[in-house]
C-alpha cells in the first residue's frame, strides 16, 4: 500500500544527504527544495511506476530497494538497473516514465514535483552540476555492467554484485577496522538469477562455492559477511 506524507526531517539530517541530488546544495539551496519536497512510501512488491506513465515528480530512494525493468515484446521480464539509497528516479525534461520500477524491499522517497523541480535545476548550478556527476556515474556503471553480462564468469558475476552492494551500503573505512563487511542482500536469489544474467541454480552454487573457499559468509536468508574486501575484488576480477 502506497503512502504519502509531507516531508518533516530535516534535509541537512537527511541519511542519503552526501550522495544524493543534494550534496553539494548550499543552506539557501537546501531550503529552497525543501519548500517543494514530500515523502512517498511503498510496501515491497508495490509498482512505483509504470513504463509510459506521466511523470509528475523526480525522486531521490530514501531507504529500501527499487529494481527498473523493461518488458520484452513477448512479454518477458528484464531487471536492467537496481536503485539503492540516494539514487535518483525520473529524468528533468521528460514527461513519460520509460521503465517500470518496482519496490523490491519497503521504500520510501524524497520526492520534487517535477515541474518545480526543474525550474530549480536551471537556476541552481550545484543541483545542475551533481546532476551531471550521478549522469556520468550512471553511464560508467552500465558500462561495467555490459562487461560483466557479456565477458565474467558466474562466479565473478556473484562477487561482483557482492562489492556493488558493499560498496553503496557499508560505511566507508568499516572493512579497514579489521570486522570485514557485513551486508544485506537486497534481491532473492531468483531476482539475483534474472539480474545478473544466470540461472537460480548457478546462483545458488556459487554463493555455496563462495562460501566454502571462505570469501564469504553466510547469516540467515539474506545476511553476507565479507571477511576481507580485497579477497572479493579478486574473484571479480577487478584487479
């Protein structure tokens, strides 16, 4: 079930505010977009919007997990893009939604009407500026997941995805105290399988394989504990 909700937290309290659309905003700058924002929540599973749908807002993932997909012609299910806390959702200038996004975990959004929005983004070079940065981190981002979907191997595939959530979830210098990482899954194995481009049983396997060579361990259905980093980056094959 859908929730709305005018905003009330501070934005320079906010948990995403050194990453997100906002970071490098000024305290005048940080008042003028809280004058336009306001908070939606979704339970997991619910559709946060429809390919085709008309945008009347642009968000920020405040908490929980998105998946953006694209139906087939023949009506298969592709997950393309995976939003995580302090992503951005929607695009200034484009009125209609391209891709389906979909909660995976509860969620909840820091939304901007998007026509005010907009009108912000013109006369605001810090909004403006960051913009451009999250752009390019984004199109550096599809680039190495194209090389890891066409050249990795399952099991650098499962480490991969390992680090993407280490890095976007841990805070940075806990791994160097020496406790390692531990994180949260995000996905089931089975939206993890359609991700990364495997097969629930290859998914499952390697995580088991992961697990016996002592790169990781495991807690529960969804908790990961990476005993050292520089381990995983080595079975990703990130140098």
């Amino acid at each position: 079930m859908e929730t709305l909700f005018l905003a009330s937290e501070n934005c320079s309290s906010c948990p995403i505010r050194h990453r997100a659309v906002c970071a490098s905003c000024d305290a005048d700058e940080l008042t003028r977009l809280e004058a336009i924002k306001y908070y939606r929540s979704f339970e997991a599973g619910q559709p946060i919007m429809w390919s085709g749908d008309r945008m009347e807002f642009v968000a920020s993932l405040v908490s929980g997990t998105a998946t953006i997909e694209r139906l087939t012609e023949d009506g298969r299910k592709q997950t393309v893009g995976l939003l995580l806390p302090s992503d951005f959702i929607g695009r200034p200038g484009r009125d209609q939604a391209l891709y389906d996004v979909t909660a995976v975990t509860d969620v909840t959004l820091c939304c901007f009407r998007r026509n005010e929005f907009e009108k912000l983004v013109e006369d605001t070079p810090h909004i403006a500026q960051r913009m451009l940065e999250m752009a390019l981190d984004e199109l550096d981002a599809a680039r190495d997941w194209m090389v890891l979907l066409g050249r990795k191997t399952a099991r650098e595939k499962i480490a991969s995805f390992l680090l993407l959530i280490e890095r976007r979830t841990v805070a940075p210098g806990v791994a160097a105290m020496g406790a390692g990482s531990r994180i949260a899954l995000p996905l089931t194995r089975e939206a993890m399988s359609d991700y990364l481009g495997l097969t629930l049983e290859t998914v499952s396997r390697q995580f088991s394989k992961l697990k016996a060579d002592g790169v990781i361990r495991l807690e529960g259905k969804r908790g990961v504990i990476i005993p050292d980093v520089a381990a995983l980056k080595a079975e990703a094959g990130d140098g």
